[in-house]
C-alpha cells in the first residue's frame, strides 16, 4: 500500500516551497529507478516544449509590427530565430520550412560591396543548416539540390576587388562544410556512389583554396617596407563582433557609402597583411588529402592518381620536397602503365626539381634517365640540357640549376651539391629499369631456344639509346643463372671523361640515338648442364667510370622496361608497313627477348634397331633382340643400356611384367619391370652388339617398353674438348594376349551335357584349347590334377603331348571321372587342368610355360538307384541281340523296385515285360533281355521304366542319362556277298 508518513512529509515540502504536487518529483533507490528518471526526463521534456513554443510565438508576435520596406534586415533576423528555436524544439520540418524562408529572404536583400561579406556569411550559415537538416531527413538530393543553388547565387558576388582572396575563402570555406556534412551522413548510414560522394566536394574546396592561394599572391604582394596599420581597423572594444560578416572598422553602419575612405583602406591593408601571413599549402594540402580518402574509399583510381599529384605539387611549393617527391614518385607507376606520356613528363619535371633542390643522387640520376628517353614529351634543347646535367653528375661535378626554381632554394642546394662533391662516399648507383623507361632500351636474345652441348650457346644483345646525342657507356655484362658463364659475356671499353659525349659513334660502346646495335657472344656449355635451362637474370649496362661517378643501368631478365610489353603488344598489332633497312640493321620493333634456352645433349650418332615377333603371349618369356650400331668416329665409351616397361604406366602392369636377360630361367614376381644401366663395355666405330632381353608379361594388353642407350664420347668444341655423354632412346608397344582359350565342360557318359553329377557315377571331363595366337603355338604336354574330391575312373593321360597349334586350332582332351558321395550340398572341386606349352619359334630354346587353369566346381547329388546296361555297339536285323541291365541300390534301405519295358515297333524282345523286385543296400540286380530287331536305321530301343516305391521322385527321365534309348541296327547282309568277301 500507499506509505502515509512519505506522502505526509511530500504534501508538507509542496506547501512549505509553494509548488503543486505534480511538480515534486522523487527518485526512490529501488530496482525501478530508470522508470522514475525517465517520468522526470519527460516532463523537462514538456517544459522546454512550452519554453520554446512560447519563445516562437513572441518572435512570430514582434514580426507582425514589421514591414520589408525599414525592417528588411530584421526579417530575416526573425526567421532565423523561428527556425533555430524549432530546431531546438525538435520540430525539424518546420525548422527546415522557416530556414528556407530566411535563406530566400538574405537573397532578396539588396547587396552592395560594403555589405557583401555580410550576406554571404548568413547566407553560409543558413545554408548550412538546410543541408544538415536534409541529411536528417535522409533527402540527400535536397541537400545536394540546395547547396547548387547556393553556390550558383553566391559565387559572382565576390564584393571589394581588393579582397577577392576572402570571396574564394569562403567558396573553398563553403564546399569543405558540405563535404564533411555529406561524409558524416554517410557515416550515419547514408550510400554513396562513385560519381557522387565527399570526395568531390573536399576537391573542389581545394581549387577554391588554391584559387584563393593564387590571388593572395597577386593581392598581398607588398614590399617589406609596408607595416601592419596601427591602431589595428580589425580590433574592436569588446575582442568580438556585433554582427556576424561585418567589417570591424564599421559595425552596424547600414550606409552604402563610406563615411571614411582612409580607415577603409587601413582595414583592407591589414586584411591583405594577415592574408599574407595564411599558411595557403596547409589548407589546400589537407582538403586534397580527405579528397584522396573519398577517392580511395569509393574506388575512382584516376581521380585519386590526379589529386595526389596536386598534392605533390603543393608539398613543392610548400618546399617539403621529400613528401613532394614521396607522392609523385607513388603516382608514376599508374601514368607510367597507362601511357599518359605527357602527364609522366610533368609530374617527372617536377621530380627532377625535387630531386636537385634535395641534392638526391639516385633519384636525381633516374628521373633524368627517364626525362631522356623515348616517353618524355620535352624538346631536344630541355633534353639536351638534362643529358649535359647527368654527365656532370657523372664526373662529379654538381649540375646547372633547373629552371623555375625558388631562389633560395637553389642556393642552399648548390651548397648540397659541393658536399656531394667533396664527400667520398659511395659513388656506384644501380638503378632496376624494368620499373621505368629509360633513355637506353635493351633486348637480349638467344639465336635458339634450345642448343646441343657440343655446339657454342650463341646469343645477342641489342642496345639502343633515345637520348639527342650519342653516348658512350664503359662495360657491359651479363649474368647467367649459371655464373660460370659471366665471364665469356662482357664488353668493356676503356676512354677519357671528356670523352663520354664524344660525336664520334667509331667507339665499340658508343651508341648513336636512333640506332640500334648488337653485340654477339657465344660459350661453351658445361656437361653437367645438359638438361637444364640457362637464363639470362640480368643484363647490367655501366655509364660513367669509377674515378666519377658510375651508374649500373640493371635490366632483369633479358631486358624490356615498364612500357617494353606494351609496345610489343601494339606493333604484334600494327599492319604498318615498315621500310627496308640495310643487312646489318634490323626494326627494333620486330625484335623479340628470348631471355632463356635450353642445353641439350650431343646428338647420338649411334643406330638402335629392335626385333621380335609381336605380339606377346601371357607368361610366356617373350625374346626382343637390340641391335646397337656405332656410327662414332671414335670409341664410345662406358655404353650402357636401360631396358623394361617405360615408367609412368599403370601400376598394375608394373607388378606384372618382368624383364630378364638369362632366358632360360622362368621369371617370378621377384624380378624387376625395368633393368636400369646395363653395361655394355665399350663400341668401337662401326661395331655392331646384339643384346637378347626376355619379357614375361602376366596380363593381357597394352605395354610400352623404352630402351635407353647412353654412352660416353670426346668431342672438341671451339678448341676445346669436353667429354660428352649422348643418348638413343626407343620405345615399343608390345601388345599381350592369350596363348590359347580353354573351354571345359562336364557330360554323362552319353556325351550329354551335365549341369550336376550323381555320386559314384562315372562321368566326363571334356577340355578344349583352342589356338588365340598368331604364332604356332606348340603344346608340350598337359596334366589334370585332381581334387581330393575327385577319383579318376581310368589311368590320367595326355592326349595333346607335342601337338603344334596353328591359329584358330584347337586340341582336345576326355578325362573320365568318379565323385564319391559328399555331405555338402555346395559345389565340390574338380582341380586344375595344367597346360604346358612354347611358341614354336626357331629362335632360341625358351623355358616352357606353364599355364594353370582351375576347372569349375560341381554339384553333386545322391541317387537311389543307379541303372546302366550293357548292350552291343549296334545291331542287325533279325538277329538276336542281348540287352543286360543292372540296377543298383545306392542307399541305406532295402528298395522294392516295379520294372516294366515298354515295346517298340522297331523291335521284338524276350524277357520280363513286368517285375517287382526288392534289392538289398549296397547290392545290384541283373535282368537280361534278348531284343529282335524289325528295321533297320537308327532305332529306339523298348523303353526301360523303373519306379521306387520309397522314391516316387525318381522319374523315368532321370533314368534315361543312364541307359541308352537307342541303337543302330544294319540291314541284314547277304549270304553270297559274305562269301564272296571271306573269299577274298
């Protein structure tokens, strides 16, 4: 509940201070106390909401009695406080509508040099509230949209001509302010784009401000002589101004006319003095620099490249020369790769200057360097000016000043440049040319890509120099990745200092502008570089001599500088037709860097010739014959021969291919797919060695196999001799196949095919090898090796021992067979039938080859009873012929057995037609039957039933694969013709 002794002590305080309740408000230490702070916080909120609204209506009450003709000024001073004080109320539309207002109404004021300033900083002001509130607003276009139409009315109204400086102070004032508006907005959340952000704005602040700069220099140009007025027109008795924009030597005059022509002037004196004092650089220097931000940020690489050379330029004037010459040298690289050649020759100029005012050796030498060569738009006398400068500096001597220099700038080099002079410090400078354009180019060219070892590396070096007049260089060289070779490739030329500009192009490294020249070189590449590639890394080119100055002109690689590309890139394009040069000159456009070649080894001149007989059969011990002929001039030495499966191939033809040279030995898996450095001893000239290598391939296909020759063999080249190792190298595709396909099959003693065999009946293995070989193919003997499931029926013999197979032949072999009863109803082994056989070839006596092929499984199956009968081959007709059955109880029980033969009209019979039998386990039952043939031909014997009364699955079709169902019968012969024939 309520606490009473609180709300007691509270209605007491309220009546002891004489307030309502509602304007006590407590702020209790309780978990709720934001809730209490805010309760307060709104209502201050509600009393300054009422402070200000009463505020606006007095000043909207006081304008009522105004009017535009007396009061033109105070108009806007009124609108400006409606605006301002619902700004404060937090009523920003109504703030932006009544700023709006006043800024229409300063512009209708009427403007006279004596009030410009005035309406201009108002006009700013006000201006400046606008945009701000339209950023608030997030309407950026109004912004932008407003502050055109601000500087479109504004820009002409410059006022006193004496004071223009202060006019493009306040512009360059103006485009900054809105700069750092628009860049704050962004901050805020607001999108820029490329083509309108700060960076603009802070860009053009910056023209103001140099335009501002420059009229300073026009306006503020008093002699020395000139003292700042005294008393000073710019201070007032209070320190500051009435009014904002007024003059301070005549506040709150509203005249247009001057009441005081020479106070007038004393103030603009002293305006022009203080200008003069303006640290001008600074200001540009740091509106560029926020330009350049905007630029980068917003990605325009271009607009930042051209500020930053504003800002060089104004470091220059300011004479900071290193953050000069630190800028510049930062944009080059951009101008430089896009070609702006005229833009490259100004910021260079402007280098150039840097560099002397600094007394900076390096530097110095490389932009004149550069000024001189073939990118740089200056005349022949500016060139000829630099390239007499450069060999000052060359012999130690400080060069001329460049021109448009500050005087005393200059004086304080030159003192720079005679410490230069005197100091003997280090006076070798190398200089990377591929970062620039100098005014010598240099291409270096292999005559060949590649070259054998036992021929000279021949290669050129072209030179040619842009500057206007000929100049002589002491040394050339050139570095290779192997340095051994650095020594064989340098040109050195020894003269006098005067002599370096000497006319005279007679001088071995003097070159004339304009032409090009080549120098030649050629060694002798090492032995052990035979498979490697020699590179030029550098070409080094020196100007001047070690008494002066010496500078290393560096080009990586074999040559080309930072516009080499591009310009091969054009003339590969150009359809230019160029005019016919004498023999020994060439356009040096056409001529291309071939910075690299390669070392290869002597030619062989040794004969590498392989014979076989293709293709290869599986297993086999396949014999390839290398024929080595030496067609050498001398004795090749330490022949070795590598030979096998070429490498990089499949894996699994390496696991089953073997090379041997003892053919008369089976390969394992043991040996090896490839037999490296075989020695061959040494081949006389002429001399012809024959190697045989035997090749056992254990998988059908495709193999490529190499066979190496390398020798050794002294050669003289350019007088010298070198021993050189040469090579032959041959491959062959040796494609592997089956000897020979193998069919076996399983049939009843009928010779009909078997899908399963009965137990303890015999039956008939069939093989068959037909010939897949194009070759004779001869069959050494064979041998079936049975499973221990497996009995044979009769002695196991070869029936193909020696058998020669031609192609597309085939052998065959019958193996007659028993399986005695098994407990498994799986499949049983038969075992493997193995094939031993050669290729019949006259070549050599090769290892016989043993092929194994394992035979399938079968199914065997039990069976109650089994019936065979034994029966002549054939019969004649009318003629007795005795048939004999035995059936057989193949199991535990005693079988009751019905017999019954069903006659055929082939035939007549005697014996039992129909009987019931009861054969014990294990025992047979013989029934003999006499048949009478009717007909002669192929006939069907009278059908044998048998049903098992404890089997009633046994059928009468599983009986017949034993007993045969038919028989040939001959007709009846005769009597004379028999006697005729036992006659005979």
């Amino acid at each position: 509940g309520e606490d009473v002794i609180a709300s007691e002590r509270a209605a007491a305080l309220c009546n002891a201070c004489d307030l309502s309740g509602k304007s006590l408000f407590v702020l209790p230490h309780t978990d709720h106390l934001v809730g209490y702070i805010i309760r307060l916080e709104n209502a201050f909120y509600e009393h300054a909401q009422t402070y200000y609204y009463t505020e606006i209506r007095r000043v909207k009450s006081h304008k009522e009695f105004l009017n535009k003709t007396t009061h033109q000024l105070l108009f806007v001073r009124h609108q400006f406080k409606i605006a301002f004080f619902s700004e404060l109320k937090q009523d920003t539309q109504n703030a932006l509508k009544n700023y709006r207002t006043a800024y229409n109404l300063v512009h209708e004021l009427r403007a006279h040099e004596t009030n410009m300033l005035e309406i201009k900083t108002m006009a700013g002001f006000i201006n400046y509230k606008i945009c701000r509130l339209c950023f608030q607003h997030n309407t950026p276009l109004d912004a932008i949209a407003q502050f055109r139409k601000h500087i479109d009315l504004c820009k002409k109204k410059i006022g006193s001509a004496e004071l223009a400086f202060e006019h493009a102070a306040w512009m360059s004032k103006q485009f900054q302010a809105f700069g750092d508006l628009f860049d704050e907005a962004i901050k805020l959340g607001l999108t820029a784009i490329q083509t309108q952000n700060p960076g603009f704005y802070y860009q053009q602040a910056a023209y103001y401000a140099q335009e501002r700069k420059q009229l300073a220099s026009m306006l503020c140009n008093h002699d020395s002589s000139v003292t700042y007025p005294n008393p000073d027109p710019l201070e007032t008795q209070t320190g500051v101004l009435d009014f904002y924009g007024q003059r301070p030597w005549r506040q709150g005059i509203l005249s247009f006319d001057l009441s005081d022509p020479e106070k007038e002037k004393m103030g603009i004196l002293s305006l022009q003095l203080k200008e003069k004092n303006v640290l001008h650089s600074e200001l540009i220097i740091t509106l560029l620099s926020n330009a350049v931000a905007q630029f980068k940020k917003y990605k325009c690489p271009r607009m930042k490249s051209h500020l930053m050379v504003q800002m060089g330029e104004e470091y220059y004037y300011a004479k900071d020369y290193a953050k000069a010459l630190k800028l510049l040298d930062y944009v080059m690289c951009d101008y430089r790769s896009e070609g702006w050649w005229t833009l490259l020759t100004s910021i260079l100029t402007t280098a150039l200057k840097c560099s002397y005012l600094m007394a900076q050796l390096k530097d110095y030498i490389t932009y004149s360097l550069e000024l001189l060569g073939r990118a740089s738009t200056l005349k022949d006398d500016q060139k000829s000016r630099i390239e007499k400068n450069l060999i000052k500096v060359l012999m130690n001597e400080s060069p001329d000043p460049e021109p448009d220099c500050d005087t005393a700038a200059v004086k304080a080099s030159q003192k720079l440049w005679a410490d230069r002079v005197s100091l003997a410090g280090s006076n070798i400078f190398t200089i990377e040319v591929q970062d620039f354009i100098p005014f010598v180019q240099c291409k270096a060219k292999f005559l060949a890509p590649s070259f054998h070892v036992d021929v000279p590396v021949q290669f050129d070096v072209y030179l040619r120099a842009d500057c206007p007049h000929p100049i002589r260089f002491s040394k050339l060289c050139i570095s290779f990745n192997n340095q051994d070779y650095n020594q064989y490739c340098v040109v050195e030329e020894a003269y006098q200092k005067s002599d370096i500009l000497e006319q005279s192009s007679q001088g071995t490294m003097c070159l004339v502008p304009g032409k090009t020249r080549k120098f030649s070189f050629k060694f002798v590449a090492k032995t052990e570089d035979v498979g490697k590639k020699i590179e030029i890394t550098s070409v080094d080119l020196i100007l001047g001599s070690e008494s002066g100055r010496c500078v290393i002109l560096n080009w990586r690689g074999g040559g080309g500088d930072a516009s080499s590309s591009q310009e091969a890139l054009q003339a590969a394009r150009s359809f230019k037709r160029r005019p016919k040069l004498p023999d020994n000159e060439v356009h040096w456009e056409t001529l291309t860097i071939q910075a690299s070649t390669m070392i290869i080894s002597r030619v062989p001149n040794i004969s590498v010739h392989l014979r076989h007989e293709p293709p290869a059969l599986t297993n086999e011990m396949y014999c390839l014959i290398v024929t080595v002929q030496s067609h050498e001039e001398t004795v090749a030495k330490d022949v070795k021969l590598t030979a096998g499966l070429k490498p990089g191939q499949d894996a699994n033809l390496t696991q089953k291919t073997q090379v041997t040279l003892h053919g008369t030995d089976a390969c394992d898996d043991s040996f090896p797919a490839l037999l490296p450095d075989i020695p061959v001893g040494d081949l006389q000239p002429g001399e012809k060695l024959e190697k045989p290598i035997y090749i056992r391939c254990g998988t059908v296909g495709a193999r490529m196999f190499l066979f190496y020759i390398s020798y050794l063999i002294n050669t003289v080249v350019e007088g010298k001799e070198i021993l050189c190792r040469c090579h032959r190298d041959e491959t062959v595709t040796i494609d592997t196949v089956f000897p020979f396909d193998v069919a076996v099959k399983f049939v009843s003693t009928k010779l009909e095919h078997l899908d399963r065999v009965f137990a303890d009946i015999p039956f008939l293995l069939m093989t068959d090898i037909l010939s897949a070989s194009p070759w004779p193919v001869t069959i050494v003997t064979s041998k079936l090796q049975l499973s221990a499931s497996m009995t044979p029926v009769d002695q196991l013999e070869s029936y193909v021992e020696n058998v020669v197979l031609q192609t597309g032949e085939s052998a065959s072999e019958c193996f007659c067979l028993r399986c005695p009863p098994v407990t498994t109803a799986s499949g049983v082994a038969t075992g493997c039938y193995i094939i031993t056989w050669k290729r019949s070839s006259p070549v050599e006596s090769v290892p016989v080859v043993n092929t194994v092929i394992t035979l399938p499984h079968v199914i065997v199956e039990s069976i109650p009873l089994h019936v065979n009968a034994d029966l002549p081959s054939f019969g004649r007709v009318r003629e007795s012929l005795p048939v004999r059955y035995h059936l057989q109880n193949k199991t535990n029980l005693v079988q009751d057995v019905e017999v019954s033969v069903e006659p055929s009209d082939a035939f007549m019979f005697s014996g039992l037609k129909q009987i019931r039998l009861r054969i014990l386990p294990g025992s047979q039952q013989e029934m003999l039957y006499n048949f009478y043939p009717l007909m002669a031909g192929y006939q069907q014997l009278p059908s044998l039933h048998v049903n098992l009364m404890r089997f009633p699955n046994f059928t009468n079709q599983l009986l017949r694969r034993f007993i045969p169902t038919h028989i040939f019968v001959k007709p009846q012969g005769r009597q004379a013709d028999d006697n005729s024939i036992a006659a005979a």
